[in-house]
C-alpha cells in the first residue's frame, strides 16, 4: 500500500525554526515528484515547495521562498522540509503529497495525514 | 491570494448536477493540465480528476472535468450526500514557477 506519513509538527517561538519529514512507502520513491501543502486554519490550500524525481529540480513558493528547505533522502524514503524564520502566517496543517510523475507539475495522489505547525509566542 | 478562481459555494439537492467553474489565465490554465481535489471536513485532500478530465481509480464516473482555454469546471451528476465537501482546481504556473491552487468551492447537498 502506497502511504505517507507527516511528522515534526508542534508549537514554534516567531522567528524559530522547525523540521517536518515525510516517510514514504509502497512506491519507489526517488522516481516521482513530492511536494509540501499547507492549509492555514479555515483557509484553503496553499502549495509550498516541490520537487523533482530524479531530485534535480526544487520549487518554493514566494511566501517561503529563501526561508524553507525541501529535500529528500532516497535511502530511507524520506522526505523533510526545514523551516526557518516562521512567523505567525506559517502557522498551518503540513502535508505533504506524491505526485503522479516524476515532475513536480504532476497531480498529487497520495497525501499524508497532514501536521500542524502553529507559530505564536 | 490564489490566482484560480473558483466560487465560494454551490449546492444542489440528491440527484441535480452541480458544476463548478475555474478561472485561470494563459500562464497556468491556459497552458498546463488541470487537476481537481475533493477534501472532506478534517480529512487530507484526495486527487478527483487529473489531466483535465481523468479519473483516478476508485472515483465515482459521476465526476468529471473539462478545460477550455483559461478556463476549467467540474461536474457532478447525479449528487450524493456524501459529496458534501469542499472542492480545489489546480495547475502548475509557468510565471510563478509553482503550483496553484484555487480559492476553493464548498459544495452543499440540500
């Protein structure tokens, strides 16, 4: 069965730092493109970072951009996003996705259970 | 702030179709396939249609979608209560960089 699952959510000062993994199984995970969403509470889907199967390619979105670290780690199967600098507007449920393909444009269809970050002092 | 536009909410009673509208522009509609996700209340989002108009295995034909141009919809027939749940269009953008999401349709079964 082919399943993700989110971890390294919690409770972060502003200016903090915090690190998220994703550990992935049933598929073989180096070929397919990943990516992070996020979900502010009450809000709708904001994608965060993607990147590539064969790794080669990492996208950020604005809002994260020169903040946040997306990388993966074929021989466990993981995938981790380092988070630095968060504010408060970071504070949202992480989840992370696989993509159908190996690019990062690809439809996601696996998702993980999803972890909440929440920035506040 | 997404740049995929989609209405707040649409409803219908059992049995209508409902459709739901995603308006993009050239650099990511325009130019890239379309993806459609159905996320129930506290659950992950699921992937419902890809590449415009396919479906993953195990979605109910009752889903479909299409693109024309800018432009995306989605369309359920035959509406069942367990629908109800809100509904995101997606596509990669190419002046962005990124992916896009929509602002999101809550669906209502009367």
């Amino acid at each position: 069965e082919v399943q993700l699952l989110d971890s390294g959510g919690g409770l972060v000062q502003p200016g903090g730092s915090l690190r998220l993994s994703c550990a992935a199984s049933g598929f073989t995970f180096s070929t397919y493109a990943m990516s992070w969403v996020r979900q502010a509470p009450g809000k709708g889907l904001e994608w965060v970072s993607g990147i590539s199967g064969s790794g080669g390619s990492t996208y950020y979105a604005d809002s994260v951009k020169g903040r946040f670290t997306m990388s993966t780690d074929n021989s466990k199967n993981t995938l981790s996003l380092q988070m630095n600098s968060l504010r408060a507007e970071d504070t949202a449920v992480y989840y992370c996705a696989k993509g159908r393909a190996m690019v990062t444009w690809s439809a996601m269809d696996v998702w993980g259970q999803g972890t909440t970050v929440t920035v506040s002092s | 702030q997404s740049v995929l536009t989609q209405p707040p909410s649409a409803s219908g009673t059992p049995g209508q179709r409902v459709t739901i509208s995603c308006s993009g522009s050239r650099s990511n509609i325009g130019s890239n396939t379309v993806n459609w996700y159905q996320q129930l209340p506290g659950t992950a989002p699921k992937l419902l249609i890809y590449t415009n108009n396919q479906r993953p295995s195990g979605v109910p034909d009752r889903f479909s979608g299409s693109k024309t141009g800018a432009s995306a919809s989605l369309a359920i027939s035959g509406l069942q209560s367990e629908d109800e749940s809100d509904y995101y269009c997606a596509a990669w953008d190419d002046s962005l960089i990124g992916y896009v999401f929509g602002t999101g349709t809550k669906v209502t079964v009367l």
